[in-house]
C-alpha cells in the first residue's frame, strides 16, 4: 500500500511539477475482497469508480487504464467487450493525472449510478 503527497488544489496532469501541496494527515481504510478479481489499481468514491495505469507514455496508460475498465465491466457487469467499449465511449471520462513523473498516469471515471445499474458489488 503506498500514498502519495497532499495537495490542497491541482489541475488534472499536474504539469509544472506540483500542485498547491499541504501538509495534513490521512485516514484511510482498506479492505480486503475475497474471491474477486478487480483491476487494480482502483480508486471508489461516491460519484465515480475510477480504473488507473502509469506508464512510459500517456498513449500507454491511456490504454492500460481503459483496458481496465472494460475489463471490470465484462468480468463484473457481464457485458460483450463490445457493449462494455461502446457504454464507456457514452459515459465514461478518460483523464490525464499527471505527466510530470517518469511514468505518465491516467485514470478512467466511471459514473456509480452506471455501476450500480450493472449490479457490480464493489
């Protein structure tokens, strides 16, 4: 398990090499979900299910962090990869997290109404 530095504010890439950072403290919790197998990593909030990939260029974490999505609508949501693309291209949001690291990130956001109406438990 590892996190990151805090930022009171950033814009999505965080291309100048920081955001606004802030020191503060974090409380999270994790929970371990057994006989599931989920893309990782994941990110859970109340609006949006978000798949993530870092890699050497954004072309690559853009594909790796799509390819996980659709992974977890086929395998959770029971879609054809087709259905699955198709529904991500109609409310899906491919974003750019940050470009100032070795490896580039990008997330994609998956609305939890979307998720829900699927009936993926997660």
């Amino acid at each position: 398990m590892a996190l990151g530095d805090l930022h009171a504010g950033m814009g999505d890439g965080e291309v100048s090499g920081c955001g606004l950072e802030v020191a503060g403290e974090v409380i999270l919790s994790v929970e371990v979900i057994k006989g599931k197998r989920y893309p990782l990593p994941m990110v859970i909030d109340e609006q949006y299910v978000y798949t993530i990939a870092s890699e050497l260029t954004v072309d690559e974490a853009v594909t790796g962090a799509t390819k996980n999505m659709t992974n977890l609508l086929v395998e959770q949501g029971n879609l054809t990869r087709s259905d699955a693309i198709s529904l991500m291209s109609i409310v899906g949001d491919l974003q750019i997290c940050q470009v100032v690291d070795p490896l580039k990130t990008c997330r994609f956001a998956m609305p939890q109404q979307v998720i829900q109406q699927l009936g993926i438990k997660l």
